[in-house]
C-alpha cells in the first residue's frame, strides 16, 4: 500500500487529493493546524475511526512554522509521496499580512523540503506552486513565460518555486512544480471571487439577501474544476522523471462573465444586486491569467473537461442546494451580509 503524506489537507485542493488517494487505494496522512474550533468540515465525509482496520486517513497536529515538528513526522510516516498544498492562499490578504505570508507560502516550503532531508526518507515531492507567478505577464502562459509577480503570495510562491528546483537539481529529489491555474469547486473558500459569488446568488434567490459588493470585474481568470486538477497533481509524481507542469483550462473569462451567468442561471438580473466597494481592489492587480496546459497534455495524458462557465452554474447549484439544507452553519451562525473579510 503506497503511503501519502498532505499538507493543507483541509483545503479544498487538499479534501480532493486525500478522496482521490483513498480511492487509489493509498494510506493517506494529513496535517492539520491545532484551532479553537473543529477545522475538518472539508472531509468529515473522509472520516473512519482511525481504531477501525479499514481506516487509512490518518491527521497529525502540526504547522508549516514548524520544521522539527515537520521532520519527526516524516520519519514516522516514511511517506512515499509528500503533497505540500498548504499555504496562506488568499492573494488580497497577503497584502495585509505579507508577514505571515511570507513564512508560511515562502519559508514553510524550505522547511518541509529541510524535513524530507533530515528525515532521510525516499519520496517524492510535489509543490503547489501558482499561476500567480506569471502575474503582469501577458497570456497565454506556459512553462517557458517569464514570471513577474504581482503580490507577497506570488512572490512567496517565487521563492518556493525556484527553492523546489533547487532541491531537485541539487539533492537529485524527485521534486515538481504543478503551476496550477485557478481552480475552484463548491468547496472553494467562500471570500475567493467565484465563490463568493455563487453564495450571493444562492441567498439572493433565497430572499436572505440583497446584495453583494464586489472589486474589479475586469480581471480574467482561467477558471478549472479543482476536482479534476488533483488528479493533475498526482500524474506529475508517477511520471518516469520530476518536472515542472501547467494545469489550465485554456480558456480565459472575466470575473464580469462568470458573475452574469451566475446569476442568470439562477434567473436574477446581475445589476440588481451587485455593487461597488474599493476594499476588494488590490495595491496591484493580475489583469489576465491564461493558460496553455499543452505540456501536460502530451506528456501526463492529462486534460480539464468542465469549463469555466460551466463550473459557474456547478457551482450556483451547489450552493443553491446547500442553503435548502436547514442548519447550515455559514448561514446560522454569520450575519447575512457576511463579515466585512477580504
Ligand atoms: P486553501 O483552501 O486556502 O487551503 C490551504 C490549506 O493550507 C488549508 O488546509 C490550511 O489550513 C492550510 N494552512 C494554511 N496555513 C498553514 C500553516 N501555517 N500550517 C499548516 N497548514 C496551513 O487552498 P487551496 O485552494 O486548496 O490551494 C492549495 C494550494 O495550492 C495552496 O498552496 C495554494 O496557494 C495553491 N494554489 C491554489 C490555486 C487555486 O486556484 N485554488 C491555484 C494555484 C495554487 P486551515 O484549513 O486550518 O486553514
Ligand atoms: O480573485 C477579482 C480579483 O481572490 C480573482 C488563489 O487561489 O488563484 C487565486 O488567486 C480575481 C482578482 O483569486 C472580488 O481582483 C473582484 O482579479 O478569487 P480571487 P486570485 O487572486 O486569482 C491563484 C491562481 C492562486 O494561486 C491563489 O492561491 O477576482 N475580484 N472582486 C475579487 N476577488 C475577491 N477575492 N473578492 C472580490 O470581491
């Protein structure tokens, strides 16, 4: 039985990776932070009682700030496979908190490489590494486009890009680079832009709601289906030799576009609901991502199937879906309008 090991696994790219290794027949552990209140929502679905011989999803306590903490575990669990997903993900927080992004996007990468090598176990590691990177560059992106970053994420996801490299061509580690494009799924984090979107449609057409305040509308993004995308992540490690790979649509949509069909597939007029609030713009903006995932197409077979305005109206069901379901949790606890969050 081939052995896992998952940082961010309680992300959404994470809570995918861990369904699909399960269903690969893998023994999968994933580390998760110590909070106040439970932060496994994302795959309590995934949950036997580790007691049980059938479990194979095991979770560790444990933070991308803590290096020794990070090397005990991998001698202990002598993955075969290290999926390092963890992050502080959020583009327009990195602003705010450029700090913390740096140590846990930037620095956290070094120190789980440092923990693959003082832990002296074989494996191979795969990086979350971003289309962030390729920022104020015009599309279409590959692998051969000059980055040029445009936020502290992007330019912590520099830094864990080239450190990724370096360890491979230095070390001879089995390590790649998955320059992944927007990718986005009915568990996407409800503050990013699709997101935040399809659950204003959903309690807009609930009567729970009026309105939603939105920043540039402008911008492109090549949206995917994050479900699709972590089988992506996975071909890359059973490949005959370590590289770094896009995985895109190739297609490009405005965040103008995906909100219009959002809203139009749940039958509401857009303008109605959406207004302005300059607290969402950023100090500078990605104008356009899209992406050429020709590479990986020829080379791991891989291939996105549901397109961006597609996943708008997945998404809008999906949400449209939860908010019948009583009890929520988002819709009890939080105030309609939401917090005043990034
Ligand atoms: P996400 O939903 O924001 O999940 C981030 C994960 O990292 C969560 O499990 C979070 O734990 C964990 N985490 C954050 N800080 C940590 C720390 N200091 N120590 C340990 N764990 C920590 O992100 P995602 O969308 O799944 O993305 C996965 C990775 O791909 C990230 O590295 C992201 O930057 C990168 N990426 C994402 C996209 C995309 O479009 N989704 C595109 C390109 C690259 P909590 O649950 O406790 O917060
Ligand atoms: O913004 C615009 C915003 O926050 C997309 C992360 O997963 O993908 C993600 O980063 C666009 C931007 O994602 C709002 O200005 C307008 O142009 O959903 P987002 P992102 O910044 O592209 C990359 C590939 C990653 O690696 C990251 O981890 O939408 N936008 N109005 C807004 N964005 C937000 N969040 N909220 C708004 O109200």
């Amino acid at each position: 039985m081939k052995r896992a090991f998952i940082t961010g696994i309680t992300g959404q790219d994470g809570s995918y990776l861990a369904e699909l290794l399960l269903g690969k027949g893998y023994e999968v552990h994933g580390l998760i932070r110590r909070a106040s209140t439970f932060n496994t929502s994302r795959i309590d679905h995934l949950y036997v009682d580790p007691h049980e011989p059938e479990a194979r999803l095991y979770l560790h306590y444990g933070d991308l700030s803590d290096g020794a903490r990070l090397a005990t575990l991998l001698a202990e669990i002598n993955p075969d496979e290290v999926y390092n997903l963890a992050a502080q993900s959020h583009v327009r927080v990195s602003f705010d908190e450029p700090e913390h992004t740096a140590d846990t996007t930037g620095t956290g990468t070094i120190r789980v490489l440092e923990a693959v090598r003082a832990s002296k176990i074989e494996t191979r590691y795969y990086q979350a590494s971003s289309s962030e990177l390729y920022g104020a560059t015009p599309p279409p992106q590959n692998e051969e486009t000059a980055f040029y970053p445009r936020s502290p994420y992007a330019a912590a996801k520099l830094y864990s890009f080239w450190i990724t490299k370096n360890y491979r061509e230095a070390y001879d580690l089995f390590a790649v680079n998955g320059i992944l494009f927007n990718h986005e799924s009915p568990r996407r984090g409800e503050t990013f832009v699709t997101r935040k979107i399809t659950r204003a449609v959903a309690a807009i057409k609930a009567g729970r709601q009026d309105h939603v305040y939105m920043g540039n509308l402008d911008a492109v993004r090549d949206w995917g289906y994050a479900a699709e995308y972590v089988e992506g992540m996975w071909r890359m490690l059973q490949a005959d030799t370590p590289d770094d790979y896009v995985l895109a649509t190739g297609v490009g949509t405005s965040v103008r576009e995906f909100l219009v069909t959002a809203f139009e597939h749940a039958g509401l007029n857009w303008e109605d609901h959406v207004r302005f609030d300059e607290r969402y713009l950023r100090p500078t903006e990605v104008d356009a991502l899209i992406g050429d995932p020709s590479k990986a197409e020829a080379e791991l077979g891989w291939k996105a199937k549901v397109h961006p305005l597609d996943l708008a109206r997945l998404m809008v069901d999906a949400d449209i879906e939860a908010l019948q379901h009583a009890g929520q949790p988002w819709i009890d606890r939080v105030p309609l309008e939401g917090w005043p969050l990034r």
